[in-house]
C-alpha cells in the first residue's frame, strides 16, 4: 500500500530539454572511494552565495577537525570548519575554483594526519527546542544548498516559510551527464538521506514530500523505497524521465507539480521548497551527529581517468590531488572541467580546491570533449527555442546580447535563464549562445551596480551640497548680525551724544527691545539703500534714463520703508537717536574726498542733529538744558554752512575761470551725482508729506470738508509737478512737525492743520495755474481762457490762500503768548524747517552751477571750440545758476541769524519773535515755490541739453531722442510759465500785504 | 479688386483666429523646467568629478539638455555615450580625449603614515567619502569613493594614491564571446572582404 | 455604415498613404528606428491629420466655398495644418517631454507630411462629406501608424541581425518598406464592389 502511495506522484512535463548522451556509468563502475588525506588543504572563505565568511584563525593556530574556523558575515553567509585537524599554515589569496580563473582569500590548512575530532554536540533535541534555534545551528553547521548554487540554506528555510508550503521536493533528478555524486549518495547514504529529509520537514511542516529522481537511477530508486517502505515514511517518489535539465529547480518544480514559477519570483512564493539530496544528507549529519559539513561527495570522471569514481572527499582537497587519485593520464587531458560538461566550466589549474558545491571533476579527453566548433552565423532554425526549457526566446536574446542592447533582453527576460547550455547544445551553428547571456547578464549586473553606487554618490553629494549651502547661509546670517551688530554700536555712539541731556532716556530700557529690533530693520533697509543709491550712481554715470527710473522707484521705496521704521523707532524715546544714523548714512555715500562735502557732511549732520533736538524739545517742552543746546547746535549749523558756501564760493572760482584742474572736477562730479541721489531720496520724502496731508486730512475730515475734492486734484497735480521738479525738499520738512505735533499737543495741532489748510490751498492755486497753462498750450486765446471758470478759480484759490496764511501767522502767535514753553519750540521748528529749506535751496543751486559746470567741461572735453561753448547755452546757465546760488546765501545768511536769537532767550518777548515769523513764513512759503520752480526750469533745460547731446552721439536713435527732447521742451515751457505765475502772485501777495 | 481683398481678409481672419488659438495653447501648455535633465543626470556616473567641465554631473546634465555634446564624461566612459545617445535619441560619439580618458574604476587610497591631517581632501571630496579631523590621520572610504582624483591634487604631501579596483571574484563578469567575425567562417563573402580590409 | 467601414478600410489598407500612395514617407523612414517613438509618432500624426482634415474641411466649406475663394484652398489647409501641428507639438511638450526631444524635428515636420496635406486636398477632390472627412482623415492616420509600427518593429529586430555589411543601416530598410508595399498591394483586391 506505502508503495502503492509513493508511486501515485504526479509527474508533469515541461517546455523543451534535450538529451545529451548520459556518460553516467563511467563512475559508477568503482564503489565510492576515500582519497587519502592531502599536503594541504585549500578553504576558500567564499564558497556559498553572499558576503565571505570572516575567519575566525590565525596563522599558526591548531585545529582540529570539525572546529569552527570561519563564521558568517552578515546574514547572507555561512560557517566554514576544518575539515580535519592540524595547523593553519596561511590565510593567503590562492587560486579558487571560479570561472574567471581568479584568486580569492583562502585559509590554508596543513593537516597533522591524526584527524582528531573536535567535540560533537549533535543537537538531538531538534524535534522540541525551536525551529529558529534549528535553522542556526544549520547555520553554524555551515551547511549550504549543495546542488550547486550554494545558497545557505537557513535562509532558504526561512524564505520558505513566506507562504504555508504545498511541496517540499527533495532534488535528486541528477540530469547532467556524467555525474552520479547525487546517485551514490542516495545509494550509500540512503537512511541518512530518508532522516534528513524527516528533520527538514519538520522544520518547514509542507503537504507533500516528494523525492524527484530520474529514472536513469533504478538502484538508488529502489534503495530510497526499500527505507521508505520500511520506514512507513509518507515521503513520495517521483521517477521523472530522463531529460536535460530536469535537475534544475525550476524545471523540477514543473515536472513534479505543473506549477511555473513565475519570472522574477522563489519557488517559495508558489509555496514550493526545493532541496537537493547532499544537502538533506548534510543536515541529517549535522544535527544527528554534530558534524559539521566538512567533506562532500563529488565524481571524478572523463576519459582521461583511469578509475573513474565517486569520492567522498574533503573539502579543500585540491583538483591535483584527486586526479592522482583517479589514476589521469596527463597526455589524455585537454579540459579539466569544474561540473559538468553542460553547466560546469573549464579549470585553467589542478591547484583550486574542492568546495562545498563542487559534484563533479570531469577529466576529459580531446575526443570526449572538442574544443568548441567556431561560431557561425545564426540560422534562425529556431531550435533553440525547441530546446530552452524556461521558455524564453534565445535567438531574440541573442541578437539582444550581441547587440549590447540589454534593456530589451531584459525585457525578454534574460534574468529566467538558468544556463542550462541546452540551446548551445543544440545550435546547428555552434554558436555559444549560454555565453552571451552570461555576458549579458553580467552586464547588467555590473550597471545596476554601479547604478546603486551613482545613487548613492549623488545622494551624498546632495547632502554635501546642502550641507555646505546651510554652513554658509549660517555664516552669512553671522556676517550680517555682526554687521547689524556694530551698526547698532555706531547708532549707540550717535545716541550718546544728543540724547544722554533728555530725561526721556530714562525710559530706555522698557522699550530697548523694541528699538533693537527696529534698529535692526533699518540698518538692513539702509544696507539695500546703500546698495541701491550706488546702483543709480552708476547708473547716471553711464545715463541709462530707464535704469535710472527704476532704481530711482527702488530707492524712494527703500527711503520710504526706512523712514516709517524710523518714524516707529522715533516713537520709542529711548531709540529716537537712530534717526540720525540713518540721514547720516544718507548724507554720506560715496565719499569724496572733498572739503566741501565734508562741510556739507557736517551741514547736514549738524541739522539733522538739530532737527532731532526739536522734536525733543516739542515733546518735553519744558527742558532748558535741550534749547541750550538746540541754539548752539544752530550756531554750529550756521559756522558750516559758511563753510559750506566758502567752500563753494572757491569752487566757482576755479572753474568759472577754467583753470580747473583733474581732480576737483572729479570731486565736483562726484558731489552732482551725490546730490542727484539727494534729489531722489527728497522726492521719497515729498510722497510721505502727503502721505501723512491725507492722513491729516482724514482726522480732521469735517473742517475741511468743502475743500477736499478740490485738494484731492491739487495734489495729484502737485505730486506729478512735484516729480518733474525732482527737488520738492522744501515741502519736506514740513511733514516732521507735521508728524509729531499730533501726538505732543493741541496748539501744535492747530498749527498743524494750518498748515495743511495752507498747502491745500496753494496746490489748488498750483492747479488752476497748470490748468491755465494747459489751455494756453493748446492754444486757446486768452479770450477763450478768460472764458473758462479756471482764471476765476486761481483767483479764488489765491484769495483763500492769502487768507489761511493771516490765519497762520495769527494762530502761530496766540500759543506762543498763552504758553510760553511751546511757543519757542513752535518757533524754534518753524526756525529750523526755514533753515533747512534753505540749505536745500542752496544744495540744489550749487548742484546746477555744478551740472552746468560739467557740461561745459564735457563739452570741452569733446573738443569743441570755445565759440561752439559759448554758442551753447550752458555759460549763460552757469552764471545765472551762479547768480542764484549768491542770493541764496546772501537769503541764508539772513534768516540763519533771526532765529537764532528768537529761540535762544525763551523769556524774551515771543510776540514780537512770533510776529516777525508769521510775516516771514508765507512769503518763504512762496518763495521757496518760485525757486523750485526755477530750479525746475533749469532741469528741464538740462535735460534738453544732455539729450541734445546724446542726439550727437547717437545719431541712429535720433527719432526717440527728439521726441524726449520734445517732452522735455513741453516740462521746460510749463515750467516756466509756473514760474512767471508763481513771481507774479509774490508780488501780488506782497502788494496785499 | 474686391475678390483680392475679400481673399486677402479671409486669409487674415483665419490667421488671427488661429493665432488666438495658439496664443491659448502656449499659456495652457506652458512647460515649466525641463524634466529631461532628470533623465539626463540618472545616467551620469554621478562621480561629481568634473572633467565634463561641469562643477558636478547635474550641471552637465544640464548643459547636455541644453545641447552640449554628450561624450565629455570619461568616468562614465562608451556605456554612459551609448544610453545617453539612446535617451536623446542621436548618434553615439566616441568620448572626447580632452576631456579625459576611460579609466578602470579607480578608489583614493591614502598612505595614512604620510597624513598629516590636513583636512584639505576632506573638503575637495565631492561625495563626504574621507574620514578625518585636523591633525588627525584621515582615510577613504573605499565604497562611497568614487575615483574622481578630486582628492590628490590638494594634498600638500601627496599621500592620497589613485589605485584600481581590481576584478574579484565577486565583480568578475563574462566575457563577450568573440562572434563570428573572429573565426573568418562567414558566410557572406563581402562580410569576409571588410574584415580583410581592417 | 458600411460605406463609413469602406472609407476606414480602403484608407488603413487598400489605399494605404504610405505604402500605397507613397504619401508621408519622410517620417515612416525617419522615426522608424525605434519601436517606442514610433508610437508616439504615430499617435502625433493620428492626432494632427484627424484634426487637420476637420478643421480644413470646415474651413472650405463654411469659409472659402460660401465666399468662392476655392482657389486658396492650398494656403489654407497648409494654414490649418500648420496650425494644427503647432498646437499637437504644444500638447507633446507639455505631456511628453521625452517624446518630444525624442521626435525632435519631425514634429514640427508633420506640418510638410504630405500625407496631411493630401489627406486634406483628397477630402476636397473626392467630395467627402463632414463625417466622410473626419473618417478619411482618421483612417488614413491608422493606416500610417499601422505601417510606422509594424515597419519601426522590423527595423528594431533587423537592427541587431547580422545583415551583410553593404546592406546594413537605411538600405536594409528601404528593402524592407519595399516589400510591405508590395504586400500591402495585395490587399488592392480586398473590396470587391
């Protein structure tokens, strides 16, 4: 019945296969032989799949058999044991049984030839102690898939255990000719092998047993029944028929249950573990027995062997060794082959070790074993096809390979093949087909290699790079605080020397953190401002009109974000000295080396000084000790500026009569494009004025309800004028006090909306005049103009004008005589807001003297002949631009000096300081209107004229050149008339007066 | 003349409507990048050695998208030329010697008594494949050095050593069989004439 | 219905474009050295001529006819196509950005396929209604693809066969187009009416 039962296995069929003549006999002729022990023995530490065991000896150490002399590496790795006891000679590269002929890290063992064991521990609890401690102790047992591959065979356990196991097949198909290890093992180590496979099922616990044999073994077939029967072992038998390859796994799988393993993928996953029959043998031993796998059964054979036979043979024993044994004959030899003649390769030397996966030892003959047939051309007969046993498509592969096209031999499933040989052998044209694809293979392999160690290559060159972009983005956060960080300092020292006398310090440090942070931002904001103006510095050297634009934008802008953050810090006591730095680091970009810039330095930081102490006067009206030093910084202001029109009274001697040398020419350049950034930055503060005339607007909303619509034009009109003026400064200090007031107190309140009342009111006169203009220049007659509502509106706008200016000079007086403290700071900012205006007015007509002054020496630096000069209008320019400059400074020197006494004796009688102010303030008023008109007109002019020339110079531009100097000519003309009106209403407010 | 005219506006509707078409597709499909750069650097040895010129594979990847030859990698050496040939789909060149010749796989090896811990190659080391501090000995990490010879040149003592990856016999691979033009048995007799000829 | 199956049967196969009417054989010998990109080419072309013979049929009927300018139906369809082609390289680049480096200048070259052209001349010449167009159209960009295909799979395994020396490259394939022409002659007699 067990019979019965052991013969009902199924027995399938799979693709292809050949039938190789079998040369089986050969070695079975001879019962299994013993070699005798050899001088030495050769231990690879590679001789399995994976990572190569770590040697646990060292040279010298004694051994003996069954010691442990090298363990695994890593998880993919096995033990390697003596295979009989003596004294480890080298652990040295020899040569290894390998395809490629190459050497690999061998231990070398000399054995004492007294083969004492070591102490066996056989692990006879295997049935009760757990699997895991089971498959390591296989593992330390050094056992390997012995079919060939090598494979440890723990882990092949292990994988088996990834789905519940429907076959356990025990490999003893043996198909490859010649060899008969697996045969005589089954016949001489039948009940071990029966054991083995007990202990390995126990371990994987599958449905089915089955042993695959071929039918070409009736002896070990009939061996392995009789142990079955007697053993009522449900273990089945399988005899499959003879054909190549039945022994490979997948194939044998196939034949024993119908089921394919699918491309890419383990017999484990079709729930299927495969073993070959050496192995079981070596686990029966193992664990039974407590040897470790020390020695193997391999055939010796070919025709160049006397007797050939089976060996149990230890491992390391070299090739040479067992030849002798066999009895070759050297002259008969031509290829000694490692395997079999279908899967095995060719050894280039005797010397190499027998491993743990080494079945056969084919000594062959020329006659048994030609030399391969030159290769020739393909056929496309198709027979390998017919012949591959995984189904694949060889001739396809083939082309593939040749052509190193590997993608799509991939794609073929190249990776299937298992290098059976079958369709080499079957090629009609010789051509070794199972070499290609190893080649392939190997190419592949080698690129995805390589394509790992490129990831991975990149991966830490990326990681490298960020690496270093956070060092120096870090480091650059340190430059900037450190630069932040004595900025800051600079701002301290600045903050010492005004600020200390204010008994508002004391109430520093509550707000510190604030004003640090503030602080912060504007060093940055001044930073890109800094970085900004020497753009547009270039930018003007080189006359790009739209770069010039631009960066102009960018630079109000900037201004305007540093001034609302000073205008924070400001509100902070404590940080208000910040300000200065920053007008400071306005007033001196690009420093020339220059005495008159250094005086005018010292203007503008003296009166920004100034302006600093006022507002702290306004906010603490009552400190003595601050108006004690507000009048002597206005005396220091005054000494300056003498300095400064000194100064500048040489420069005109100099050039005006030529003679002016290299250098101050430079200087003077130099000091024109400073102020043209000067220009710039004021038109940024002019947008801030009405910025904060809106917001004026806004809180007093019902006062000035009937004249808003009408203000709201005006200052549209009034910004676009003002842009064309490019010097709207004197507007600009207007906005300070206007700021600041609201928050000290109401008189200055009042004070304040005066003036807004003032200012909307001569825009809207500005308007009516532009709008006159307007209807000139499109050449109405004046009838028609008279006609229009607009002459009516001027007079109107004018008339409100003179008004709120008699309101202004009254309401400036009432405070200062109901409260004496505000009233000098009142006065004292008026005092100063004229002072300031007026230096800008003499800034801007030093820089038209110097503008012209340029443009005469370009002029002569292009050769031109004095007459050509004087035919040009820029002389003419200059001496009137000369002109104005000295009526400036005579007016400078004029009301530098009243409020000097106005504010310094607060006691004194402030009506009369007041009175004398209120009739001063319109008339500035109107005057500093004619002089930005004036100065307009000469920019206008300038502007022609440095077009004009451009037109020289670029003669094929000529048509957008003109046309600017046509818009130009239209700014120049409307200014002009502005002017005249302008003039005009002056004399009539004066006739009023 | 009214014919030529109507002929004329006809044309210039349908240019003007198909143009608006256009117009919309451009901002609808606007390609943003170029993701064949990816491609590109995925077959680059990514040895960071710049003898392309290129500080770096990416930036040569780059610069091949943008249409620089693709032969200047030695590193990657006829194999990189040939999938990058495929990749952008023209002609495989052979590698340009200015750029340097394919070399066998190299590693650094310092000779680490000569080390005088300078960290110089540390820095120079594209990939954070050596080990070291100041006045510290430093070594290679042989598996994540990539043999971009980066490393020699700043070494005031010339300790760092290029040497070859020898074959192993884990790294060995097949040889190609020689085909048949090696066994002079072809068939075709003009095959046999070229193969005379070389 | 069947005379739609008709259209779509004498445009893939009898009256193949490319190997029958020899119309579009720049791309089918240009962008059939690989299988991959052949396909998009294919697709492109499938695309573009669909598109290509609606557009121009609507273009005739509905704007040149009514105005009696048939005489500017060439600059026309070359407009449409043109335009077409531009707006399908778009929607590549967009997509498929391997595709299209890979099909490089035979994308926009499908705007001088003659195939396209002539698909949109013919619809003209032979009357084709609207669906009748679109169907012409359709059928004749199968047919090409169907060629392009079949031809880029052939040269793909030829390219790696060992062909005598002096034949190798191009003139293996000009053999090979060749012989799918005179195959694809024999469908000629497929239609018996």
């Amino acid at each position: 019945m067990q019979v019965g039962k052991q013969q009902t296995a199924n027995v399938f069929s799979f693709h292809g296969g050949i039938h190789p003549p079998e040369n089986k006999a050969q070695s079975l002729q001879l019962p299994l032989g013993r070699p005798s022990l050899p001088n030495e023995l050769i231990l690879p530490l590679g001789q399995h799949i994976g990572q190569s065991s770590r040697p646990l000896v060292k040279v010298g150490d004694k051994v003996l058999k069954g010691e442990t002399i090298a363990i695994n590496n890593g998880f993919l790795s096995s033990f390697l044991h003596a295979p009989t006891s003596g004294t480890i000679a080298a652990i040295e590269e020899r040569l290894i049984a390998h395809p490629s002929g190459l050497s690999d890290l061998c231990i070398i063992l000399s054995p004492d030839g007294n083969e004492t064991w070591t102490t066996l521990e056989p692990l006879n609890n295997w049935q009760d102690i757990s699997k895991t401690d089971v498959l390591a102790y296989l593992s330390e047992m050094g056992i390997i898939g012995m079919g060939g591959a090598g494979f440890p065979t723990q882990v092949k356990l292990q994988g088996a255990h990834k789905n519940p196991l429907t076959h356990f097949i025990i490999n003893a198909a043996e198909c490859e000719p010649y060899i008969t290890a697996d045969d005589m093992l089954i016949r001489e180590k039948t009940l071990e092998l029966v054991l083995g496979i007990e202990i390995l099922q126990h371990l994987v616990e599958a449905d089915n047993i089955v042993i695959g044999i071929e039918d070409n073994k009736p002896t070990a077939i009939a061996a392995l029944k009789s142990v079955l029967t007697e053993r009522n072992s449900k273990i089945q038998i399988a005899v499959v028929p003879t054909k190549y390859p039945s022994g490979g796994e997948k194939q044998l799988i196939q034949l024993l249950t119908g089921k394919e393993v699918p491309s890419g993928q383990y017999p484990a996953d079709i729930g299927v573990l495969c073993q070959n029959v050496g192995t079981c043998v070596a686990v029966h031993d193992a664990v039974t027995l407590g040897k470790p796998l020390i020695s193997r059964f391999t055939t010796l054979t070919g025709d160049a062997l006397k007797n050939p036979q089976n060996v149990e043979v230890l491992l390391g024993t070299p090739v040479a060794h067992l030849l002798e044994y066999a009895d070759s004959e050297p002259k008969k030899l031509s290829r000694l082959i490692m395997g079999g003649p279908m899967m095995g390769y060719t050894l280039d030397s005797a010397v190499v070790p027998i491993v743990k996966t080494s079945n056969c030892i084919l000594a062959a003959s020329k006659k048994e074993l030609p030399p391969p047939a030159p290769e020739q051309a393909c056929i496309r007969c198709g027979m390998c096809e017919q012949a591959c046993p995984a189904s694949l498509l060889p001739q396809q592969l083939l082309w593939f390979s040749k052509s190193q096209e590997f993608e799509k031999a991939e794609h073929h499933n190249l990776f299937d093949c298992i290098e059976c040989g079958a369709c080499s052998y079957v090629c009609p044209s010789s051509i070794p087909l199972v070499q290609y694809y190893r080649h392939s293979k190997s190419s592949i392999r080698e690129a995805r290699e390589a394509n790992v160690k490129s990831d991975l290559a990149k991966q830490r060159f990326e990681a490298r790079k960020a690496r270093q972009d956070a060092e120096a983005a870090e480091k650059e956060a340190k430059r900037l605080a450190r630069q932040k960080a004595t900025s800051d300092k600079a701002t301290d020292k600045k903050k010492a020397a005004p600020a200390k006398p204010a008994p508002t310090a004391a109430a520093a440090p509550v707000t510190s953190d604030e004003s640090k942070k503030l602080k912060v931002d504007i060093a940055i904001g001044k930073s890109k401002l800094k970085k900004l103006q020497k753009q547009l510095l270039e930018a003007q050297e080189n006359e790009h009109v739209e770069e010039i634009n631009s960066l102009q934008l960018q630079v109000t802008d900037q201004e305007k974000t540093i001034a609302s953050l000073e205008e924070q810090l400001a509100q902070i006591p404590s940080a208000a000295p910040a300000a200065p730095v920053a007008n400071t680091a306005k007033a001196s970009p690009a420093p020339v080396s220059d005495e008159l810039k250094k005086a005018k330095v010292d203007v503008a930081l003296i009166g920004v000084k100034l302006k600093k102490l006022q507002k702290q006067l306004i906010e603490t009206p009552d400190d003595q000790e601050l108006k004690d030093k507000i009048s002597a910084f206005e005396t220091d202001l005054k000494a300056a500026q003498d300095t400064v029109s000194k100064l500048s009274e040489n420069t005109q001697a100099s050039t005006s009569t030529s003679t002016a040398a290299a250098e101050p020419k430079a200087s003077i350049s130099d000091e024109l494009k400073k102020l043209k950034i000067d220009a710039a930055i004021a038109k940024a503060a002019v947008k801030k004025v009405e910025k904060a005339l809106k917001k004026a607007e806004e809180i007093n909303a019902p006062e000035i309800d009937a004249i808003r619509q009408q203000l709201k034009e005006a200052q549209q009109r009034a910004d676009e004028l003002e842009k064309a003026l490019a010097n709207p400064e004197a507007t600009a200090p207007k906005a300070v006090p206007a700021q600041a007031k609201p928050a000290t107190n109401l008189d200055a309140d009042a004070i304040k909306k005066r003036k807004i009342d003032l200012a909307i009111a001569k825009a809207g006169v500005k308007k009516a005049e532009k709008n006159i203009q307007l209807l000139k220049e499109q050449g109405k007659d004046e009838a028609e103009i008279n006609a229009s509502e607009w002459p009516s509106k001027l007079k109107e706008a004018q008339d409100k004008l003179a008004a709120l200016e008699k309101d202004q000079a009254a309401e400036t007086s009432t405070p200062s005589v109901a409260k004496e403290a505000s009233a000098p700071a009142a006065t004292t900012n008026i005092d100063a807001d004229a002072a300031k205006k007026r230096k800008i007015d003499l800034a801007i007509a030093k820089a038209g003297i110097k503008k012209a002054e340029k443009n005469i020496q370009l002029l002569k630096d292009q050769s031109k002949d004095e007459s050509e000069i004087e035919a040009s209008e820029w002389p003419k320019k200059l001496i009137e631009a000369q002109q104005k400059l000295a009526a400036l400074e005579a007016n400078e020197s004029a009301p530098a000096a009243t409020p000097t006494p106005a504010s310094s004796p607060a006691e004194k009688t402030a009506n009369s300081t007041a009175d004398s102010e209120a009739k001063v303030e319109p008339e500035m008023d109107l005057a500093t209107q004619i002089k930005k008109e004036k100065i307009a007109v000469a920019l206008a002019k300038a502007q022609i004229n440095k077009l004009n020339k451009r037109l020289e110079n670029s003669p094929e531009d000529a048509n957008s050149i003109r046309q600017e100097i046509g818009a130009a000519e239209k700014r120049l003309q409307s200014a002009e008339t502005l002017l005249e009106k302008l003039i005009h209403s002056q004399t009539n407010m004066q006739e009023n007066r | 003349m009214f014919t030529v005219l109507l002929a004329i506006g006809i044309l210039v509707l349908l240019s003007l409507i198909f143009g608006a078409i256009l117009g919309y597709a451009n901002v609808r499909f606007h390609v943003e990048g170029d993701p064949i750069v990816d491609q590109i650097d995925a077959l680059l040895p990514q040895t960071q050695c710049g003898q392309c010129g290129h500080p770096g594979c990416r930036p040569y990847a780059e610069a091949i998208a943008n249409g620089e030859a693709i032969n200047h990698c030695p590193p990657g050496g006829q194999v990189t030329i040939q999938a990058l040939a495929d990749l952008l789909d023209v002609e495989a060149v052979p590698l340009d010697g200015d750029h340097g010749t394919e070399n066998a796989k190299r590693v650094a090896v310092i000779r680490e008594d000569e080390c005088i811990g300078c960290t110089k190659c540390i820095q120079a080391c594209p990939v954070d494949a050596i080990l070291g501090a100041a006045k510290q000995m430093h070594t290679v990490i042989a598996d994540e050095c990539t043999g971009c010879d980066l490393c020699v040149e700043p070494c005031p003592v010339d300790c760092i050593d290029m040497v070859e990856v020898g074959v192993t016999a884990k790294t060995w691979s097949w040889d190609k069989p020689q085909g048949i033009a090696a066994t002079s048995l072809n068939i075709i007799a003009t095959d046999r004439q070229a193969e005379v000829t070389h | 219905m069947t005379e739609y199956l008709l259209i779509l049967v004498s445009t893939i196969l009898v009256n193949n474009f490319v190997l029958v009417q020899f119309l579009g054989l720049c791309p089918f010998m240009g962008v059939s050295g690989k299988l991959e990109t052949s396909i998009g080419m294919a697709m492109a072309t499938t695309f573009v001529l669909t598109l290509s013979s609606l557009c121009s049929y609507l273009t005739y009927t509905y704007i040149l006819q009514p105005f009696g300018l048939e005489y500017l139906q060439t600059i026309s369809f070359i407009l449409v196509i043109a335009v077409v082609v531009q707006f399908t390289e778009m929607v590549v680049h967009k997509t498929s950005p391997l595709l299209y480096r890979v099909l490089g200048i035979f994308l926009p070259l499908i705007t001088t396929n003659c195939a396209v052209l002539g698909v949109a001349l013919q619809n003209i010449s032979k009357q084709n209604g609207f669906v009748e167009s679109i169907l012409y159209g359709f059928g004749a960009a199968v047919g090409f693809s169907f060629v392009l295909i079949l031809f880029s799979a052939m040269r793909e395994r030829i390219n790696v066969a060992d062909v005598p020396t002096v034949f190798k490259g191009s003139a293996i394939g000009m053999i090979t187009a060749g012989l799918m022409a005179l195959a694809f002659m024999g469908f000629t007699a497929l239609v018996q009416i």
